[in-house]
C-alpha cells in the first residue's frame, strides 16, 4: 500500500514524541468513554520539544489509543464544496451555525467514511458519519449523497447537495489520547499536507497540531497545556489550507497563524490518487 503524502514525516515526529510511555488503550474502549459526537474543539500548535513534555505530563491520567499495535495512523481528508466555496465562506467569517463535509481515508485500515460536521449556535460541534467503500474516497456516491441531504435537512440547513465538488485534500498522521475517566480526548497531528489539485501547503517539520476535545468547559489536558506557555491558536486545517492557496478568498482569521507555522510547497512529486488507487 503506497503511503499518503506527508505520512511519513508524521510518523517522525509523533514517534519522537515517545508516545509508549502513556498505558494503551483500544477503540472499543475509546469509543465507550469518550466517541464525542457532540463536542467543543480548542486547538494548540505546538513545538515538538514542548509536546514530549505534555506528552509526560498526560500519561498520569491519559491512556495511548492503539490500533493493530499502532501508536498513530494515517488519515487523508477530501473536502468537499460547493462551487462559490460557499462552505469555506462561511468558515472564514465565523458563522455560529455553519457545516463542513469531508470524506476520511484510514489509510492502513482501509476504511474510509463520508462524515459531517456542523456548529450549533453554542459553538459545539457536532458529527455524524457514514462508511464508505475505500475507492469512493474522493467521490461522491449516490448513498453519500442521501445521508447528507437527510442530515442536513435534519439540522436546519438548506445545501444543495447535488451540486458539492471535490476542494481541499489534507494528509497526515494522528495519535489520540484518551482520559477514560474524563470522557475527553486530546489529538496530536504531525507532518501536516493541505493540497488543491497538486499545489501544496505544509505545517513546519516541527510543530504538531494538538487538539483536545471535550465539553463547554476546558479540560484538564487544556489546562496542562497551557502551563506550558501554549496558548490557543486561530488555525483550521481547511481553512489554513485554502487561504494559503486562494489567497482571493477571504481567510484574515488564520493568515497570521499561516505565515508563522505554514509555507506553500511545489507541486507534489506523486499524485495523491496513487495512495487510493492502492486501496481500491
């Protein structure tokens, strides 16, 4: 199986991370405390030297999830929009009630699932999903498309379903944490890729993208982040993307974040439908 653009580096960085030290944990039991469907997400970047010390500091109270033995996987993300860009948009000028769709690739598991995202008016996201067969992962299948209209419908929003392209492609490589006895989670990305069509846009070799998970209230992890100088960081992995690659398009809220830890690439050496293809 050819590996996903970026998921190498990512790897790198989360091995560095020394992400055995925290006691495992498996799916099942992830999914049992914390599958957190409805959920509000704070978002960190943070050096990797500081992370392997956060790292340390969650193992007293955070569990490692562990898949087929494996401290991280590897996730490719397909969004999709509608041709104005009309979901970006609405990221951009921070909309309480907006939507988001995107298909997810697990890409050693071979799973792939059409998910989607919207915010209440309390800023809580919520998510529902939808498995799909490994080679739709950058289509748009007849099922797909009725799950969406259905869910959408079903959360007052009006899309024209029909009409949602392909945009924005993001690989990388995911660890999550768990506190089982919380019910939160915390997410550490590494060797971040954004790509629209074979333009690129990449994280800085030594940052990861720290996300914790949870309820209105910050977690205890976020607490513990902070102590170490981090503080919450205006970043979207869409949105980061898109606005470093149409830079027409309205993106003032993450361009500061964008210069400082982001840079736009040359076009890809291997195409990105060379990792689906492996799966299909």
């Amino acid at each position: 199986m050819t590996p996903v653009v970026g998921a190498a580096p990512g790897d790198r960085i989360l091995a560095a991370l020394d992400l055995w030290r925290l006691p495992p944990a498996s799916l099942a039991e992830v999914n049992a405390a914390a599958a957190l469907q409805t959920r509000v997400d704070r978002k960190y970047l943070v050096p990797a030297d500081v992370a392997w010390s956060v790292v340390g500091d969650l193992a007293p109270s955070h569990h490692l999830m562990r898949v087929e033995g494996r401290a991280s996987t590897s996730y490719a993300s397909q969004y999709f929009d509608l041709p104005d860009w009309q979901c970006f948009r609405a990221h951009a000028q921070g909309r309480r009630r907006r939507w988001k769709v995107r298909s997810r690739l697990y890409t050693e598991d071979g799973l792939c699932r059409l998910e989607l995202k919207t915010k209440d008016n309390r800023g809580r996201t919520v998510k529902h999903g939808l498995e799909q067969p490994p080679a739709s992962f950058r289509a748009m299948t007849g099922a797909g498309r009725a799950f969406l209209d259905d869910r959408l419908g079903a959360d007052g929003f009006r899309v024209p379903v029909g009409e949602l392209v392909p945009g924005v492609r993001i690989d990388y490589a995911r660890a999550t944490l768990v506190d089982l006895a919380g019910g939160t989670r915390v997410t550490i990305d590494g060797g971040l890729v954004g790509s629209l069509g074979r333009r690129l846009v990449r994280i800085d070799r030594q940052v990861v993208l720290v996300e914790t998970k949870g309820g209105v209230r910050p977690s205890s992890a976020d607490a513990l982040i902070r102590r170490h100088g981090v503080q919450l960081a205006a970043v979207s992995k869409y949105g980061v993307t898109l606005s470093m690659l149409e830079p027409a398009l309205p993106g003032a809220a993450w361009r500061r974040t964008a210069r400082r830890y982001f840079s736009v690439d040359g076009p890809c050496g291997t195409r990105h439908d060379d990792s689906v293809a492996a799966l299909a």
